[in-house]
C-alpha cells in the first residue's frame, strides 16, 4: 500500500477525460446560468471555498491618496455567522475582521504583530502566563472605552464554566488550556493558561477566533441567548475599521466608515461585500468594474491578462482541498463502507491527483502529498505516498471482499459501494472535481451521485448534523501547524472541523504533544509522525494545494493580499484606498 508504483494504461484514459473537460467547453457549460447558487488564514483553521502565483500586491505611498470612495469585493457566498467565537469559514471572517480586532495580528509571512495590544505579550519564563499591554484610549464604536474587562469577558466565554452554554467554537481548547484571565488595570490583560501550548498566540489571539467583543453589549445576554442573538450577525458596537450598515441576505453586506477606529480613519468611505454567482463570473465583473476584488477562478486566470482595468495577484497559500469520509455510523449506514482502511487506501488510489492539478486547476494548484501543505514549516512528506493506479486500486477493493456484479458495482455483505458526494455550489473548480471523482471511481466499480450545496448549509453538515456521507471541501490553515481541530476526537461537532468523526488515540496523544512542545525541531517531529499516520488512515485524504489567485481593480491601491493575509488579518487595510476617490 505504502509503495510508490508505475501508473497503468489507465492514466491515459484519465487524462482524456479530463481533456474533455477543457476551458472553452467547461464555461460554456456552466454558462451565465449555472452561476451555481452558492463556498489556519490568521489564528485558526477555516473552510473555504475558493478553488485556487508568487507575488502579493505592492504598497503604494499615501502621500497624495485621495480620501473617500468605496471598493467593491466579490464572493459567492453569503456570511454565516461574523461573531468572532462562532466563525468557522473564510468569508465570514473577512467581514467579521473588518470590524473585531484582536489582541494580535498576522503579517504576509505569519509574524505576530501587535494589534490592539500596543506590544507583543510578555512570557513567563515557565511559558503558562501571558501578560498583554492595551493601547491606550482606544474606543468601542459607540464611545464606550475598550479596556481588559472586555478581554477578560471574550476569553471567559471560551473556558468559564458560566458561559459554556454559549457553544464558542474554541471552547474544548479553551477549557483544556486556559486557566484564567484577568485584568490587573485597564490597559493590562494577563492570561494563565494550564499548560504549555505552543500555538496560544496564533490561535486564540489573532484575527478570527481571537476577535476581541464588548462586554457592555453582550453581558446583558443570557449564553443561551448569544447563540441565537441577531448581534451576531448585525453588531451594534464594535472596534474594527469599518461598522455594519445593512445585510441584504444572498446579496451583499454593507459596511462604512468607523470614525473611532484606533488606527485612525481609512481613506474608503465602505466596503462592500458582494455575493456573486461564481468565481468564474467574477473575472466579467472585475472587467466591468462592478467589483473592485476578488478572488477568480483557475479556469479564466489567463483571460484575465488581458484586461486593461484589472491587475492579477497571485501567491503560494496554506490551503488545500480535501474530501472527508464519513466514518460515523450513527450518521450514515454509508460510514460502514469508509471505516474499511482499505476502502479509503484504494479510492485514493484511483485518482490522479497531478493531472487533476493541472486540467482541472489549469496548472493553479499542486497535487498534495501529505495532511497539511507545504506553506506550514512542519510540512513533510511522509513515507507512505499513493499513486495512481487503477488496477492496484481494483486488486484492493477484490481483496477487501468487495466484490463487482453485473452491473459493475460493487458489493460487500449486501451493501453497495455506492454514496453521495457534496461540495459547494457555486465553485466551479470543485463542481468539475466532484464529477471527475466520481468517474474515477466508476472504474473501480463505485456508484457515486453528486450533489452541489449552497455553503453555509454544507459547512453546518460538516461541523454540526454531520448528516453527510463524503463532502469535498478546502480549508485554510493556521499559521500554527497544530491541526487539533480537525483530527482530535474531542474535535466532532460544535462548529470543529472533525466532520469525519475521526477517532485515534494516538493521534489525540501526538496532537497534545505537538502543542506542548516549544521546541520548533521537536515539534516538526512530532508533526511528522501525525502526517505519517493521517496520510496511512486517509479520514480526509488531500487533493491540492491551490494558489491563491485575486484580480484587483488598478484603480484600488495597497490591497496587499497574500498568503496568511487574505481573508481574516489585513494589517494593511488602513492604507488601501482608491485612486479616483469614488
């Protein structure tokens, strides 16, 4: 299983299938009507849905910006949830960030920098206690002044017995390793944790998770009642750039101006977020000027050359696309097929994944070889690799009893290995996949349907019903390796990204190693053992690892997007403005 072997004549038939997937017939194929409905980036692991470069935008003197003005940003999909203790996919995070800042902040090569903490936090020499300094007279949106006590009042909500009822994401994490957090003066903010944890910083202290919220609005609530509150998705007072003026649900969130912002006024007036109908389509908006960025499809990455308004951007992100197994039979009766080993060993097997890089990314994406992308500087490549072959992958399936009938599917026991596999609607990238896949496993006597969903109801499939058999989706990294949240047994349900329900002990003892251990070299090694393991289990086997690819309008400027960047932490966004201030 473990060995690399020589693909089969099969591959040919592969890599004519998916010539037929070329450009011009795939976009005509989807059209202007399939603008399908719609789906570890600063602090914590997110979904995402984009599907797929070196170099980030560059920065523009100030000097003569004009003040005014807004831009225009394109997704194809709605926001979920924009509380910070609640966010658990990209888009969502990029309005959220807008608006709630964090102790801390990430620059492009994932470096800490200070945020609303006026320095990085001093560590005690035992590496449990954290003791952060506010900047000083900084201000809620309504006047009101942002000191620890709303610090200590965010964090209490991730461990305090008091708050557990509000189901913060973090929570687990949280309970196991903060021990308390105090305000020792207004602009002093200590937190203790109960062991070592070496991703404190970048997990719960940056963009996303690590938003900072005002104790004078949500004390009032009951943890009951913040679950379900509409400030979660229209606060009244917050501490970001920008305040919320209206959601036009399936159409565009509006925000402006936040004139109490600590880093002084932006130059744009709003910014808006716009749902568009696919990543494809946005390439024709940007050209048309009726978004300003965005990210864009591999498919129409080269056409965008073209145009004279827009400038592309690209760059080498942490992020990969993946399918998860489920392997929950309480869930789905379909999860007794996955739990094979076997199973899940021979259908990796029957997929290409470098000439799914390049036809069906259109050369934008890298075929994975491992359970976290090369961005992570714990990245490596494990022993255990899989390469195409259809005839090894057919022997696997005969040999694990799964045998073909007469009408080539195969059965086991009186179950057919047959499934639904589901991804995010509106991403073009993905929609091809799941039928490339699903061919794929055709020849291996697999009968598999496929289904678009719109995302926000896919990712509570994954991370809360878990009322799924396999699902493809991509995830954002950390700029921390720690990958608790989506291995860790304790990590199913609760908005974690255990959706596979994913179950080893010794990967739950390695993950609490990983984390406790400070030491980069140690840490890597214990990382490589989790990757040795996860890549020969296969809960959520890896497809790519796509670039990140943006069009930009010429006339926005200092929109520096780049890989630990994009969505959540944009340390930049003061700068950004427009040059003909409209």
């Amino acid at each position: 299983m473990g060995q690399r072997t020589t693909p089969d004549r099969s591959s040919d038939d592969f890599d004519r299938f998916l010539d037929a997937w070329s450009r011009r017939d795939f976009l005509r194929g989807i059209g202007g009507t399939v603008a399908f409905t719609t789906f570890l980036a600063g602090g914590m692991e997110l979904l995402e849905a984009c599907g797929g470069g070196s170099s980030s935008g560059t920065q523009t003197s100030t000097q003569n910006a004009k003040r005014g003005g807004h831009i225009v940003e394109g997704n194809p999909t709605d926001i979920s949830n924009l509380n910070p203790i609640y966010i658990n996919d990209v888009y969502s995070q990029s309005v959220s960030a807008r608006m709630y800042e964090s102790l801390l902040d990430l620059d492009n090569q994932a470096n800490l920098l200070p945020n609303l903490a006026s320095e990085l936090p001093k560590i005690s020499t035992d590496g449990l206690t954290y003791t952060f300094k506010l900047r000083k007279g900084m201000q809620w949106s309504d006047g009101q002044p942002l000191t620890a006590d709303d610090v200590v009042f965010t964090y209490q909500l991730l461990y305090d017995p008091k708050w557990k009822a509000a189901r913060a994401r973090y929570r687990a994490q949280g309970e196991q390793y903060i021990q308390s957090v105090t305000a020792s003066d207004p602009q002093t903010a200590v937190i203790k944790t109960t062991a070592v944890y070496a991703p404190f910083l970048a997990v719960f202290c940056t963009s996303g998770n690590g938003g900072i919220l005002p104790k004078h609005v949500w004390e009032k609530l009951t943890p009951q009642a913040m679950v379900s509150s509409e400030l979660n998705n229209m606060p009244t007072v917050v501490s970001g750039a920008m305040t919320p003026v209206k959601w036009d649900k399936g159409s565009q969130y509006v925000l402006k101006r936040n004139d109490t912002w600590f880093r002084g006024k932006t130059y744009i007036d709003q910014h808006v977020f716009k749902v568009t109908p696919s990543f494809v389509d946005n390439a024709n908006l940007l050209k048309t000027g009726e978004i300003d960025v965005g990210i864009v499809d591999p498919s129409v990455w080269d056409d965008l050359s073209s145009a004279q308004n827009v400038n592309r951007v690209g760059f080498v992100r942490g992020s990969y696309d993946y399918y998860l197994h489920n392997l929950d039979t309480s869930k789905t009766p379909k999860a007794a097929i996955f739990s094979d080993v076997a199973v899940r060993q021979a259908l990796y097997t029957a997929l290409d994944r470098k000439k799914i890089a390049e036809k069906v990314y259109f050369n934008q994406a890298n075929p994975a070889d491992s359970s976290m992308s090369p961005a992570q500087w714990a990245h490596v490549t494990p022993r255990t690799q899989y390469s195409y072959d259809l005839s090894k992958a057919n022997k696997m399936l005969d040999d694990a009893g799964w045998k073909k009938g007469s009408d080539g599917i195969r059965a086991k026991g009186g179950q057919r290995l047959e499934w639904e596999l589901r991804t995010n609607a509106g991403n073009t990238v993905r929609q091809t996949l799941i039928t490339v896949l699903a061919d794929q496993w055709k020849q291996i006597g697999a009968n598999v349907s496929t289904k678009p969903v719109q995302f926000p109801q896919l990712v509570t499939q994954l991370s809360q019903t878990r009322d799924f058999e396999m699902i493809l989706l991509g995830i954002s990294e950390n700029a921390d390796p720690d990958q608790t949240q989506n291995y860790k047994s304790t990590a199913i349900g609760n908005g974690a990204l255990n959706g596979s329900g994913y179950k080893n002990p010794e990967v739950d003892a390695l993950l609490d190693q990983g984390v406790q251990t400070v030491d980069r070299t140690k840490r890597k090694q214990v990382y490589a053992q989790i990757q040795e393991i996860l890549m020969r289990d296969l809960p959520t086997p890896l497809l790519t690892y796509p670039k990140g690819i943006w069009g930009l309008s010429k006339r926005v400027q200092n929109f520096n997007v780049g890989a630990w960047n994009q969505y959540g932490p944009r340390p930049w966004y003061k700068d950004v403005y427009v040059s003909d201030g409209k």
